[in-house]
C-alpha cells in the first residue's frame, strides 16, 4: 500500500497542534511535514533545499 503524506502549511503552533489532534481523534494515521510558510511549501513541493534528502522517503502525487 503507498501511503500519502499530508502537508501542512501552519505557523500558528496551537493550530498544528489542533490539527494534528483532529487527526488522530479521526484515526487518520498518514504521516504529516509541518511547515510554517508558503516558501517552504513550495520548497517542499519542489523537493529542493532542506527537504531534499526526505524526497527518497515520500512520493508527491500530482
């Protein structure tokens, strides 16, 4: 089975938290990468810098 990972893209950290909370109450298990800007969402997305070395781990469904 290929898992999906969820992006979230939060500064707020009480909002990740509840965020995250949400999920789990939801028993939704896919891992998560938080990060806190559009920047380095797209950074992510792109799998440039410093998130290049998680490219090998997750596969970005487009």
């Amino acid at each position: 089975m290929n898992t999906k990972h969820i992006l979230l893209v939060e500064d707020n950290p009480y909002d990740i938290f509840l965020t995250k909370r949400a999920f789990t109450k939801a028993k939704i298990v896919n891992p998560i990468q938080v990060v806190k800007d559009g920047e380095k969402a797209i950074a992510y997305l792109a799998r440039g810098e410093p998130y290049r070395d998680q490219a090998e781990k997750r596969r970005i469904e487009r």
